[in-house]
C-alpha cells in the first residue's frame, strides 16, 4: 500500500480540485459498471430509498443510479463544479452529515484512491451504511501500478485493498466486470462490503 504525503489540506484540496477541473468531461465508469452494481443492489438491500456516490466528478454515476434504482441518490465531488451537476454536492468524502449516519442504503465509490486516508474513509462511510446496506468499491490495475500524486494519492494491490477492508468491515463477495477496448479485455473488480 502506497500513500503520497500532502503537506497540508489545501494542498490536497488544490490537487483534487486541479485533477477534476481538468477531466471535467470525462466519467471512469462505465455503463456496465451501473448495470452490473443496480442489478446485485436489487437482489440484495431490501429497500433503496437513500444512496451516495462519492467522487463523481460529473455525476455520470449518480443519472445512472437514479434510472435504475430510484429513490434519493445523490454525488459528492469536493470540487467547486460540483454545483454544476443535477443531484451533486460540493463535500469532501472523508466528512459525514449527522442525517447519513446508519441511514444510507448504499455507498459506491471508484475515488477511494484519491484518500490521503483511506483507512478512515472507509470508515466513514460505514458509519453511514444502514446494518443491511453495502458499499461498493472499484478497483483496477490502474490503482495498483500508478505513480502517486497529490490528486492520485493511494494506491494498492488487490489483496491489500481487501485486507484494508477487512479491518473495520467485511468483504462480502467481488464482481468482476470485463469490457473490450482497444483489442484486449480490461478487468474490474467491484468489492461488496458489509458491516463485520
């Protein structure tokens, strides 16, 4: 597991805030990745009124949620653009509203790798989580072989996230998504987390 060390939060804000403004247009998951998470949330949270997409640059995520589970689902995006995108708040993901305490039925994220502190993140968002709702994490390749940055700043194996996970909560189970591009297949893994 592998950390870049901010020198202060405004650093890592001004970072966070530099990388979306940057790829403002651009959504890193993909319609399949929605389709994939709604329908194992269907079959699995006996009832969706409240979920939270953290990190979602443009919200990208958060339409496709809404369309296919319904309820109130919302994106936080610690940037200023935040307040661009339908259902979006501007938040920093490590932070927690008293109403979202043990009152969100699912949690989705593919930013974990922007945390200076992931330990606490997760965390966090499991404070949040209904004793029945699940958070789901994406993880790729990419999060493992990057160079660390102040905006992409953890990193690690697959392993290593599922030992992080297994501190505080539990990995339920991992889908594994594959898409074609560019003539080879990439890979995904999506962990199912629960309370311990």
């Amino acid at each position: 597991m592998r950390l870049y060390k901010h020198e202060s939060y405004n650093e890592y804000l001004a970072a966070q805030t530099r990388k979306n403004v940057k790829k403002l247009g651009n959504h890193w998951i993909w319609f399949k990745d929605v389709e994939v998470i709604s329908k194992h949330a269907k079959a699995n949270i006996p009832k969706i009124d409240f979920g939270i997409c953290h990190g979602t640059r443009n919200g990208f995520e958060v339409i496709g949620f809404r369309k296919r589970l319904g309820g109130n689902i919302i994106g936080t995006e610690i940037s200023h653009t935040a307040t661009q995108f339908e259902h979006t708040i501007e938040w920093d993901f490590h932070n927690i509203k008293e109403e979202w305490i043990d009152n969100v039925d699912f949690i989705y994220s593919n930013a974990l790798d922007h945390s200076p502190n992931p330990e606490y993140c997760i965390d966090r968002w499991m404070k949040c989580l209904k004793k029945d709702g699940i958070c789901y994490i994406h993880w790729s390749t990419d999060q493992n072989i990057k160079r660390l940055d102040a905006a992409d700043c953890f990193a690690a194996t697959r392993k290593e996230y599922r030992e992080l996970f297994n501190r505080s909560c539990r990995v339920d189970s991992e889908i594994i998504v594959k898409k074609r591009k560019r003539n080879r297949t990439q890979k995904r893994i999506i962990f199912v987390i629960k309370h311990a």
